[in-house]
C-alpha cells in the first residue's frame, strides 16, 4: 500500500465544509472528554497520523533487538558498580537501587521516543522513557474521539483503520507486577501518585475511570498528602497496595527526602511501586550512550550489534577521553567543540525537552558555555538527525491549510520486552515535545485500504 496514497485521499475529503464540521465535532469532544494537555487542547490538526502494517511490524522488530541489548546492560548495572558507573546516578539514586522492586520488570511500563528518517535504518531512537511515560490513555480517548469525526465517515469507505490502544496494557502490567510482588492474585487498591497541579492530571481521571471500570479500587493521590502509618501507606480513607506512579522520583526525593512517606513505604516492602526506583537506570539518557560505545560491543549479540547501529544515533557521555566516531577515533572534547552543527546536548535526566542544546541552532560563544555545563554536570552528546516531515491540514479562518509538521514517533514498551501502541508528536520546531509548548499530539492507526468482492 502506498502511505502517501492514503494520505492524499484522506486529504481530498477535506472540504471547507467537511472541515468545519470535524472541526467543530473534534472542537467539542476535545472540551466534553477534557483532553488538555494542561490549558491546551491535545489534538490541533485534522488528520490522524497513519502508518501501514508493514511499518508496525518493522517497529516492533527493531526495538524488539534494542529491548535484549537494555535487559543485557541492566543486569551488568545491577551487579558491577563499575560498570554502573556509565549510567551516571546520583548518590542518592545509588541508595534506592539497592532494594529488589518485588517483580523482575525495572520498567514494566515505558517509551521510546523516534523518528522515521531517510537515514541509515529507517528508524532512529533518541532517547527512552523508562520512568514515566505518558499519553496512553489520552491517545486511547483521542483515538474514539478521531474515529467519530464527520471526514473519518467517509475516509473509512475506501480504509480499513485500526487503532492501537494502550490503557489495558498499561493495566495488565501493573497487575502482573503487583501479583509478583504481592504472591497473591488478590486485586490491589491502586493509587495512582503524582502532583495535582501537573498538566497530565487530566489523563490520571481517564486512567482511574478505566481501572475502576475494570472493578479495581482507584484513586489519584498527591504525594504531600499521602501518609505512612503503623506499616500501611494511606491515601485519604484508602489503604493502598500498588502505586501507579507518575511523579518523578527526582522531583519526590527533592521535594520530599529519602523520609518522604511514599520513599519509606516502597523501601519498607509496605507497597508496590510501578514504575520501581531501579527504572532509573535505563532511564538516564545515558543508557544510549552504554549500548552505542565502542567499549561495550563485546556484551551485545550481532543481532543487537546491527540493531543498536541501525537504529541508535551515536551517543556518548561528555566527559574527557578518546572515542570512535562512525570509524574514526576523536578526542571527545575537541570533536564536540568544533563539530556543533551535527551535534544535540541533552541533561542525563530531564524531561520535556529541558536543558537539550540543539549544536546548530546557537552561537560558537553559546556552544562553548553549553560544554562547560554539560562537563560540571552529566551530559550526553548525540549525532543529529534529519527529523521527518508529514502534511497534515488545520482549518484556519474557515479554509483548509495543509503544512508540513516535524513527526515525533513515542512506541510504548511493557514488560522491557515488546512494543504494542505509539504515540504521535507534531511540531514546527525541532524539539518536539508537548510539554514544551510546542508540540500536538494525535490519534495513531495501522490502516489499509478495503478490498471489495
């Protein structure tokens, strides 16, 4: 099937008139189902992100091979501090690793965020999200929301359209970590944790709603109000089993301590956490950079070995030292500073694109004061890539206006060992992230055409 096909059919439904009233709807649902991202609406274009089942499937296979080569570096973090020492953890990060979470998963829920390029591999891997990752239920919620848009009646006589739900996933995960925890079948009462005050917390309702439909017990709790008491850790009235957590653990321990209720309750064995303290590991950035270094190959089979070079963008740690560059050897700090227009800096551990210096978007002078952060502080240096573009239509003062968008491809990951569901990103600027302002996010569908007798 031809993609652009598609997308060159759906588009020609599109009249003004056809617009208007999907826009309207879609303008409507957006309010009626809360889908904010914050005080913005999700969603801010008319067409959905569609991708053939061929694609899917050369995913799911390639971060299937990426998925062996983060267990392998994993297990080695957990039982050689030397090589650990890779990753770059705080000291306090250090402490929390210590306890075994209870079930086998360091990241029973996570994302990896890519891009589908024209480069080497076709499907490039920047950074992994294995600590929080966001957007499943609103892309479940958004996914009904698409399909029932007046230009979607039409589209869906000539394409089949297949969506890719997250939200029960996410649920199996948390319950087969729990029972693994727990030795128990016994349905735990769930909280799901993070500040009220976040632009996600519209989502955690959607979340809630769909366990409890599931006959879970389900509250959202904020992290200052829980309390830990006699071994039982409360949120309001609830005594809570298993904790669905969505708050950073940076952000717990800053605001909170290693005293901090929830951080006592988890280390007692007192309640399931998911995702675990050990998630940090691969979460750092620098996980990246221990699968694509040189000195680590010997650790990866020729599978993954071809996998990681395919699909990894070079990364390395910034700090002082010899390395290979493709099939060069550099001096790591010498190639940074007069190579910035081919190179990202990105923190070890932010979010929401904070702190990522884009080399050819800022001066010689603002390069060389970006070194000097990313030396004091962990910092990965990556190779940049060609971020891929794809039309997509908005209605502007009542007409159809089609512009290219930078497209962010997010596939979600349970268990650390396959991939089911993806979020779509768009964006005019290379940081491609909802969180910082100038991102949309839309509904993802496997689609093909029908074929008739």
């Amino acid at each position: 099937m031809s993609l652009q096909r598609a997308i060159e059919d759906y588009h020609s439904l599109l009249t003004d008139e056809v617009a208007e009233e999907s826009q309207d709807q879609l303008d409507q649902q957006l309010r009626d189902r809360n889908l904010y991202f914050g005080s913005r609406p999700l969603c801010t274009v008319l067409r959905p992100r569609f991708i053939t089942p061929p694609q899917y499937t050369f995913m799911q296979q390639a971060i299937g091979s990426l998925l062996t080569a983060f267990d392998k570096s994993y297990d080695r973090a957990i039982v050689e501090p030397e090589f650990r020492a890779q990753f770059r953890m705080m000291d306090w990060e250090e402490t929390l690793i210590e306890q075994h979470p209870g079930f086998p998963d360091p990241s029973p829920v996570s994302r990896l965020d890519a891009f589908f390029t024209q480069e080497r591999g076709g499907l490039r891997f920047t950074e992994y999200n294995a600590e929080t990752p966001a957007a499943g239920a609103f892309n479940d919620i958004l996914a009904d929301v698409t399909l029932g848009l007046p230009v979607m009646r039409l589209f869906l006589k000539k394409y089949e359209v297949r969506p890719l739900p997250a939200r029960h996933l996410i649920m199996h995960a948390l319950l087969e970590s729990y029972r693994a925890w727990s030795g128990t079948r016994d349905k735990p009462r769930i909280a799901i944790l993070d500040w009220r005050e976040v632009p996600t917390y519209n989502e955690f309702i959607i979340h809630m709603e769909y366990l409890r439909s599931q006959g879970l017990e389900c509250v959202i709790a904020d992290p200052r109000e829980v309390e830990y008491t006699n071994g039982k850790l409360y949120a309001g009235d609830m005594q809570v089993d298993l904790i669905y957590k969505r708050v950073l653990i940076t952000e717990l321990v800053e605001r909170g301590g290693l005293e901090h209720p929830v951080v006592r309750a988890v280390r007692d064995g007192a309640v399931c956490m998911v995702n675990p303290f050990r998630c940090k590991i691969l979460h750092k950035k620098a996980s990246l950079a221990v699968l694509s270094d040189e000195r680590n190959a010997h650790m990866f089979s020729e599978t993954e070995t071809g996998s990681i070079r395919a699909h990894i963008p070079w990364t390395r740690v910034v700090e002082e030292r010899h390395t290979m560059f493709h099939d060069a050897d550099v001096d790591l700090l010498p190639f940074l500073q007069t190579n910035r227009e081919r190179l990202v800096l990105k923190p070890n551990d932010e979010y929401g694109g904070s702190g990522i210096v884009l080399g050819w978007d800022v001066t010689d002078s603002e390069w060389e004061s970006s070194l000097r952060l990313a030396m004091a502080e962990p910092y990965i240096v990556q190779e940049r890539i060609i971020l891929p573009e794809e039309p997509y239509p908005s209605l502007i003062d009542g007409k159809v206006v089609v512009s290219d968008r930078i497209v962010d491809t997010a596939p979600f990951v349970y268990h650390g060992s396959f991939m089911d569901s993806v979020l779509t990103r768009l964006s005019s600027d290379p940081l491609v992230n909802v969180t910082a302002g100038s991102g949309s996010s839309l509904a993802t569908f496997i689609t093909a055409p029908r074929h008739f007798a």
